[in-house]
C-alpha cells in the first residue's frame, strides 16, 4: 500500500469526509442527549424521539463517511451513494420546513435551513471533488485516485 501524495495545493480530497464524520459524530451526539430541549426549541409537534432517532442515525453516517475518509482509494459507488445520502437529508430538511412550517419557531426555522445549508455546501464540495478526481483519474491512470 502506497502513501498517497497529494501534487497541488489543494486539500485532500479525504478532507471533506473527515470533517463530515467529526460533525456528524458531534452533531448526532447532541440530538441524542439534547432531543428533548432541542424539540421545544425548535417549536414542532414532532416528538423528542425523532431528534434521538436522526441522532443514533448520524453515528452510523459518521462512520460511513470515516470508511471513505481512510481509504487509500476512492471507491467511486461509496462516493455517490454518500453523495446520495446528503442530497436525501437536504430534501427530507426541506419536506420538514414545508410540513411544519407553521408550528416551527423561528429558531426552528433558522436550525433546518441552516443545517440544510451546511449539507448542500458539503454535498457540492464532495461533487467537486468527485469531477476533479475523476479528470484527474483519467489524465494519469497509474496512481491511486485519492493520490493528487
């Protein structure tokens, strides 16, 4: 196994994926001790048990994301269904604005369509980084897909 090297000034591209582990870890782990506050703060009908439900649902995209993040190649069906399932939380973020929107408090508001921001900038970091790979795959077929 080679250690990749990375030729340009760009950040890794594994990056990404690490940072959406830790915030994923981080932030399943605050739904799951904090659902009960967070619910009434956000101002929806939704029981506290759905916040711990996405909560326990983050650890396991949390490791998800860190099985992409060690690999010394890019796997590219892993990339796009990870890529799949952010695209999934941004439409599901949406649907609970659109189905709740008039219980929401205004933090509520603020809290899903941030989040929902958030997503979508990691979800198009990694598209770019899955179109410059794959440019740079084809331009230089002998090295690893993750060794730019």
């Amino acid at each position: 196994m080679s250690t990749p090297t990375y030729t340009t000034g760009r950040p890794a591209p594994t990056l990404i994926y690490w940072l959406d582990a830790a915030g994923s870890l981080a932030f399943g782990i605050v739904l799951i001790a904090l659902a009960a506050p967070l619910t009434s703060l956000l101002g929806w009908s939704l029981p506290d048990a759905v916040l711990t439900a996405i909560g326990f649902g983050l650890l396991p995209w949390a490791m998800f994301n860190l099985i992409i993040a060690s690999s010394s190649r890019a796997v590219p069906r892993l990339v796009r269904a990870n890529i799949a399932g952010d695209l999934l939380w941004i439409v599901g973020s949406v649907a609970l604005i659109l189905f709740h929107a008039s219980e929401l408090a205004t933090l509520g508001w603020v809290a899903l369509v941030a989040q929902a921001l958030a997503v979508g900038v990691v979800m198009a970091t990694k598209i770019w980084g899955e179109c410059w790979l794959s440019g740079q795959l084809s331009a230089n077929q002998s090295q690893s897909s993750w060794a730019r």
